[in-house]
C-alpha cells in the first residue's frame, strides 16, 4: 500500500525502469510515513560515493515535540540498493536528458520500500497528451464500445473536462446515444458542437 506518492512523476517524465529500494530512516520518520505524513515532491536520487542517496523528500518528525532541535525533515537519506542497482543510478545521472526520481513509498511487510524510477523529462506535447489519455481512460475503461466519425469541433467536453480542437476519429465506450442536430448526449460524456463546420456526424455500434 503506497503510504506517499510523488504525484507529478507521470506527468513530468516517460520512466524508463523502476526500482525498489529500502530506506535508512529515523523512528519518528517511519511513523510519520505509515501516518501518511511527507511529500516526494521535487525529491530526486543521487549516486555519490558508491551509494544512492534521496534528496529533497520532506518528512516530518513524529510528535515534534520529542523530536531533536537539530531534526531537518529534508535531510539526506540513504537508500539500500544493490551495487548493480548504485551503478545504474550513476550511469543514468551521466547520460543526458536523464533523471532518477522518488515514485512512492509503500509498505512491504513490516519495512517501508521506496520505488525509484530512471525517467527521461517529457516535452510540453507529451504532457498534453498525458493529460487526454488521463482523462479520457476511465471513460473508456467503464463500458461498452461506440465509434463514431465527426468532423472538426472546437471544444470536446468529457465529465466537464475541455479539450480544445479536438478532431477526427475517436473511441467511446458507454451506453445509449441521444442524437439531436447539433447534440449527442452519451451517459457521462457530453459532446457539444460549437463549429459549424461539422458536416457529418455517424454512429455506428461494434
């Protein structure tokens, strides 16, 4: 069960290949984390000196009261990696347009793991599409399929998510259609045509 999530992994990088990695931690670091206490964001690993670090992750002391003064809940953490694995993390920093990232720490029996991902920094058109396959997935995830061709729509509107010039064939899954003249009502999917230079508009059940 992932206890924290680094949730912008997906979106900024394509992952090349994962990892799992034990964590050096303080007592009041792992009740906090089993207390989903901490955040991964703008973490990163490095390798130095023949092991694999985690920097930047925030964790907060458990009852901060009983804490040291001197506690930094964005310190320096050591990971338990094999030598195979630090070589790897290594290689990876030198190549370019590579990064090693924090996906999530999660329970694995009694021991916390945290998955540590080799990712390469996507471009802004890759995350624009990220964004459309998120948001279009649970709708083609949930029912039957429907296609239909359409011609060039200036605002296509799933579950009150807007995609602007979307275009051409596409895939829908779900139950009945409502058609009207300038309106095709489908369950949770609502398609409104502002252009008038849609021509045609065909449905056809596989």
């Amino acid at each position: 069960m992932s206890l924290i999530e680094n949730a912008r992994v997906g979106f900024d990088y394509s992952i090349l290949e994962e990892m799992e990695a034990g964590l050096e931690l303080l007592g009041i670091e792992v009740k906090s984390l089993r207390a989903g206490q901490g955040s991964l964001k703008g973490s990163r690993v490095v390798a130095r000196g023949g092991e694999a670090y985690l920097v930047g992750a925030s964790i907060p002391a458990w009852q901060i009261a009983n804490a040291p003064k001197s506690y930094n809940p964005e310190r320096t953490r050591r990971l338990l990696l094999s030598k195979k694995e630090i070589a790897r993390i290594a290689s990876a920093e030198g190549e370019k347009g590579l990064t090693i990232v924090p996906i999530r720490v999660y329970n694995s029996g009694r021991k916390l793991k945290l998955s540590v991902a080799v990712a390469r920094g996507k471009k802004k058109e890759d995350k624009r599409q990220t964004i459309r396959a998120q948001n279009i997935e649970p709708v083609i995830r949930s029912q039957r399929v429907l296609s239909f061709d359409f011609g060039y729509w200036d605002l296509f509107r799933i579950s009150s998510l807007e995609f602007r010039t979307f275009s051409t064939r596409s895939a829908l899954r779900g139950g009945d259609w409502l058609r009207q003249r300038n309106r095709c009502v489908f369950a949770r999917c609502e398609i409104e045509r502002l252009s008038q230079t849609v021509q045609t508009l065909q449905v056809r059940t596989k």
